[in-house]
C-alpha cells in the first residue's frame, strides 16, 4: 500500500484542468454564434424538403409554427412554393380520449405501413398549459420505435390557445411533409374539446378509437362524434378485455345504424385491435384503403379537399381579422377603458363590444 501523498489533504480535492488560451475560446465563441445566427435561406429550406432533408424539413415546421412577423413572411414562402409538391398523400385523424392508446396505436399502425413501403408523418398536437403556456412534447419518447424507423417522421406540436387544442399551423405542415415524400400523414389530437372538428376538417378519413369496458361506449353514442367518424375501432382487445371488447363493437354496430348516410356514400365500420401484440391493425389499413377505393371513384375525395380548402380559407380570414384587432394600439388603449367600466357597471359587455368594433 503506497503512502498518501502529503500535497493532498483528501482524495476528493478538485484539481484544474486544462485551460486553453483565451484566443481560441474567443474565436470559438463568435464561431458558434456566428452558426446560431446564420438562417438557411428560403431557397435552401425549400431544396432541402424536396429532397426530403429531415433537418430542412423541420426547420421549415418551425418557422410556420413561429409567431415572428418575420418568419411567418419566410414561412408563406416556403409553402407556396413547397405546393406543387403536395396534395399526393393521404391524411388520417386519429382521435380519441386521454388514455385510450392512441400513441401505442400509432405507433403500431405506423410500424405496419412502413412494412408495406410507406413513408409516413405523425403529427402529434400536444395539449398546452393554459396556466404555464407549457407543453411535454413527449410523444417521440412513447414512440420509441417508430422513431428510429428511416421511413417515419415524428413532429409533436404544441396546441397553444387554438381551437380544442389543434396547432394553428397544423395544415401547412402537412403541406411540407406532403412536399417531403411522405405519403401517409396522421394527425394525433390532443383528445379533448371540439378539437376533432379542427382535425375533421383537415384529414381524408377520421379514425375514432375507443375503450370498452370503460363507461366509454354511451359517450360513442353521442350523435357530433359518430357523424365525424369514418371508423370506429376499439382498442385493448385483448385478456380479459376481449370479451367487452366484442359486446361493444355490436353496441357500437347498432348505433351506426341509426345515422343517416354520410355525403361521401360510405357506413362508418367498427373494427377491433390490440395496438400492444399488434393484432388487427392490418385490417384497419385494409378498411382505409377500401374507403379511399369507393370516395375516389365517386369524386368524394376531391370534393371533400376542396371544400376543405374552402373552410380554411375563411378561417384563416377569420383568424387574421381577429389578431389585428387586438394587435391594434388604439383598440389596446380603449379595451383596457372600457373593461374597467364594465367592471364598475358603467356599461354593459355588449355596449362596449360594439364601441370598440365601430372603432
């Protein structure tokens, strides 16, 4: 056993490293700045998602998804000319309340159509705090498969303040990854609220999953969500769930059967599946590609873009009249007036509405 050595008082003594000359952590530091400050251009970003440049790619969402002036311009930019390489996909919505696997589901089906030579975008909407403003964007973690897949792209997106929790920028991304080569896009919503109308209105076909044996089959019933939904299929059919499972795929069966006919001429079907030993998910696709075989060969399917374009339109429109209003100076000035005499019972809501509108 060797002697301590008297310069050190403990083993647990910090000693200094290494330092390296000032000059170089000088240039350093403006190079890597330099990196940071340096923005591709829209050219390049545009180049790059034709070529199917993952980094481009996701650039190109992030300034979409930026509330910057500056790169919303740079962003309109990008997605003009990223259109003609769009609109060759098929869009999914995948819907479904907090719990019900949509993630494991995703993945699986996901997994499966990258077998058969797809290339797919999950586009994942992550609820938002409305206290903190926060996302988790933790679904490339409960995708842990799918993500290392070269032919999947995982994109989760914060949902901010808009409608029932869908990214307001969630259609042009969809362009971009159209524009990217990715042939299959899904749209996972956050599972709450209207935002099904939002994705509704938005994909080709609309995919419900549902629990049973959960108190979840009366809430199926309700008449908004059934008239969206193009499928309804019931997850965690499997074990002792097995058997509820197929009680409430009659259930639901029944019900369907009370709707009238959907425009595009097609009965909602109720399948069932284990997203987890992967069972079923083969006949969910099978089911897809039938409806897109029928809505194609009657024109439904481009009606229904069109009249989707159409709805987007005006909600943009909608959208863009209401940011200006409140980014107005003298509105800011006058609301800020009229809410201190709405709470001192000097005039009503709807007086003050109107006064600031004819402003």
């Amino acid at each position: 056993m060797s002697k301590k050595n008297p310069k050190y008082k403990s083993a647990l003594q910090e000693q200094k490293g290494i330092i390296p000359p000032e000059v170089l952590n000088s240039v350093s530091a403006k190079s890597i700045k330099a990196k940071r400050q340096k923005q591709p251009s829209v050219a390049s970003l545009v180049e790059g998602i034709i070529k199917s440049d993952i980094t481009a790619l996701s650039r190109a969402i992030t300034l979409v998804e930026s509330t910057n002036p500056t790169h919303n311009q740079k962003a309109n930019e990008i997605i003009t000319a990223c259109l003609p390489y769009a609109n060759k996909s098929i869009r999914i919505g995948i819907t479904g309340v907090p719990g019900v696997g949509k993630s494991t589901f995703i993945e699986a089906f996901g997994t499966h159509l990258t077998n058969l030579g797809k290339k797919i975008a999950v586009l994942a909407v992550d609820p938002s705090s409305t206290l903190s403003k926060g996302s988790i964007l933790g679904d490339k973690t409960r995708m842990e498969d799918l993500v290392k897949n070269q032919n999947a792209f995982i994109r989760p997106s914060p949902s901010g303040n808009s409608l029932g929790g869908v990214a307001r920028k969630t259609r042009e991304t969809i362009i971009l990854c159209e524009a990217a080569g990715f042939d299959t896009i899904m749209i996972e919503t956050v599972g709450v609220g209207q935002s099904e109308t939002a994705v509704h209105s938005m994909v080709d076909f609309f995919l419900l999953l549902k629990l049973a044996g959960a108190g979840d089959e009366l809430q199926g019933i309700k008449r908004g969500i059934i008239e969206m939904a193009d499928a309804i299929v019931i997850n965690k059919a499997d074990g002792d769930n097995l058997k509820a499972a197929k009680a409430a795929k009659v259930e639901f069966n029944r019900a369907l059967h009370l709707y009238p006919e959907k425009d595009s001429g097609w009965l909602p079907k109720v399948s069932l599946c284990s997203a987890l030993n992967q069972s079923g998910i083969s006949e969910i696709w099978e089911l897809i590609s039938e409806y897109l075989e029928k809505t194609k060969s009657t024109n439904y399917f481009e009606h229904n873009r069109n009249n989707q374009n159409k709805f987007w339109l005006l909600q943009t429109i909608d959208e863009r009249l209401k940011s200006n209003f409140y980014n107005s100076k003298k509105i800011k000035t006058e609301l800020d007036k009229q809410l201190a005499l709405v709470e001192a019972g000097k005039t009503t809501p709807f007086v003050a509405a109107e006064y600031l509108l004819q402003l």
